[in-house]
C-alpha cells in the first residue's frame, strides 16, 4: 500500500476542471495506475483538502502512482517536492490497539429508506451537522475506533462535567457534477477530532478500504495526519 500527496494550483486555468468536479478529479486520479481495480489488501481511496493557496490530494492506493500527469494538469510538475509517495506499510503497522490518533475524514454521510414495493432503498444524504455526526458515531465500532472525549471538566458544585466528544463536523457542503447524462448530488462533510483504536486490524482495514459511500469522489479517506 501506498499513501501519496499532490499539491495543485487553484490559479492555474488548466487544473480548474480539477476543483470543480470531483467526477473530473476522480478520473485523473484513476489515471495514475495501469490499473486501478480494488484488491485484498486495498482499494484507491482520495480526498481534496483545500486552503486558500493549495489543494492537496492524498491518495491511498495497492499501487505506486505516477503523479506525473495530475501535476502537469493541475500542479507544480517542475517542483518534486509538491508530489510525495511513501510506503504506507510501516505507518499501518505501527497502528496500535488503544492508542488515540488525530484524525480527519471526508465521507458522504447517508440513509437508506425503503420504497414501497422495492427491494433496494432509496438513499438520502445527512444535512444537519448532528445527523452528520450520529452517521460516523454509529460506525465506530465496526471501523475499529472510537472517537475520543476531551478531558473531563471539574465544577464546584458537582464535581466532574462529563467532557464533549473531540471531533467537529466541518466543510459541509453539496457537490454537483455530470456523470455521462447523469446529474449525481453528494452531500459530504469533514470530520476532525481524535480517536482510540478499539480493533487494530478493523482500523486498518479502515484505512485501507474506506468508510460510507462514494469513495470515487473522494469520500470515504481517513487519516491519521502523517509526518509531511
């Protein structure tokens, strides 16, 4: 496995398509490998973080990626340093059972409510923060985490305040582009905080294989902040 990051330039005319498809971004990411096809040990997995000068895209893939193209379309291909690929091996062995993490994740939090007369459910898209947040809490365990509290508050008169969950829901936001004829509307959100490994080989399944939907346009990516 392969964790990898490519900075683009949000002023560069050719790499616009870049941020405002996430169809567009998944195609180029795709076209990094011969061959892109899910297997055991993984799947290719992306995000886009932005800030106001550069949008980072983290990859996590089976194989080693040629970054060369997405950074001609988009980035600073004269410039080795805005393209990085590490072997994630040695950062997913060294995840321990009960350790805590700082984490982020981008998903597409959904429900899925039946149609009358239908097999399959139709799936909805969370759109509160709340909705969002009870999403990724109800997946914990099977991911093999739990998201951390803060330490506990003292009062006065009551002794210890139960401390809040460390995680905020952020980037909330509704993504829209063309897939072929089709109109495709995603509802994702960012997820921050820290969490304990409660299920060391789930985690790491996590991390290799994603959580929630439309991992094709960069949902589904968590990490655990690697020393860049």
């Amino acid at each position: 496995m392969f964790l990898s990051r490519v900075q683009l330039n949000p002023n560069r005319r050719a790499g616009r398509p870049l941020f405002e498809s996430s169809h567009v971004l998944h195609a180029a990411v795709m076209a990094a490998f011969p061959d892109a096809s899910a297997r055991p040990e993984g799947r290719v997995l992306w995000r886009l973080d932005l800030s106001q000068t550069v949008g980072n895209v983290y990859i996590v893939s089976p194989q080693r990626p040629d970054l060369t193209a997405l950074a001609e379309q988009g980035g600073w291909p004269t410039l080795p340093e805005t393209q990085q690929v590490r072997e994630y091996g040695p950062l997913l062995e060294r995840v321990e059972q009960g350790h805590r993490y700082a984490f982020r994740l981008t998903a597409n939090p959904t429900r899925s409510s039946r149609v009358e007369e239908s097999r399959r459910g139709k799936v909805y898209g969370h759109v509160t923060a709340r909705q969002q947040e009870e999403w990724l809490l109800r997946r914990q365990e099977a991911a093999g985490f739990t998201v951390a509290r803060a330490l506990a508050v003292e009062s006065a008169a009551d002794g210890e305040i139960p401390a809040a969950l460390d995680l905020v829901v952020s980037d909330r936001r509704t993504l829209t582009f063309s897939r072929r004829e089709t109109r495709v509307t995603l509802r994702v959100a960012t997820f921050e905080g820290t969490l304990t490994v409660t299920d060391r080989e789930a985690f790491k399944r996590t991390l290799t294989h994603g959580i929630g939907r439309a991992k094709s346009y960069g949902c589904g990516l968590m990490t655990i902040a690697p020393d860049w």
